[in-house]
C-alpha cells in the first residue's frame, strides 16, 4: 500500500551558488558520510537535493525537527538504481527517482508499507 508521494524540483544554478560559498559544509548538510564519499557536482548534489525534499515530503514530514538530511540516505545499488534508506522508516519500501535537463533536477518519492 503506497503510504506517501513527494516530489521536488531544484535549480542547479542555486546548488552551485551554495556550494561555492560553503564549500565542505554545505556537503557535510546534507549528505551522509557514506554520500560523501563519492565526487559531488552542483548537477549531482541538486538531484540528491530534490530527492531528499521529495523523501521528505512523502513522509508528512518535511526536512526540519522532525526529519533532516542526515536522516535520508541514498545510495546506488549494483546496477546504478537510486536505493534510499530514512530513519525509523525502515518497515517501509521507499523509491526515489531524479532527473534533470537544463537549469533544473527534480526528484520523486514513493513510501510503500505492508506488502
């Protein structure tokens, strides 16, 4: 049973402005420290971005007391698929998905409980 849908859209334009300003910091927001391990550019972090909002959206949440970016994890299985993770959702299936063209990465999420 799909027990929520989020969605996200982020202009990469605003990534690159934040991450020339913050540099490390701004990595260390919003990714986990398996996420950092990988090379990170403004196209990459505003997908991972967008998926993460669209996570937390899907939860009711949003990113904020309840839920941050530390919170949510995605990483790549063997074939590359984005595979996701969030604290105390872990008896939930959760897709992600993102996508970009031009200025803008866009992210989706769908949370399935039960079976």
């Amino acid at each position: 049973m799909i027990t929520g849908i989020g969605t996200d859209v982020c202009r990469i334009g605003r990534i690159e402005a934040v991450l020339e300003k913050f540099g490390p910091k701004f990595l260390e927001r919003i990714l986990t420290p398996k996420e950092r391990e990988g090379h990170w550019g403004a196209r990459q972090l505003a997908r991972r971005w967008a998926m993460k909002e669209a996570v937390a959206k899907a939860t009711g949440h949003g990113i904020g007391a309840e839920l941050s970016f530390q919170d949510i994890e995605i990483m790549r299985d063997a074939k590359g698929k984005p595979v996701c993770r969030v604290r105390e959702y872990d008896h939930m299936t959760i897709f992600v998905s993102a996508s970009d063209d031009g200025d803008y990465a866009t992210g989706m999420a769908v949370i399935e409980a039960g079976s």
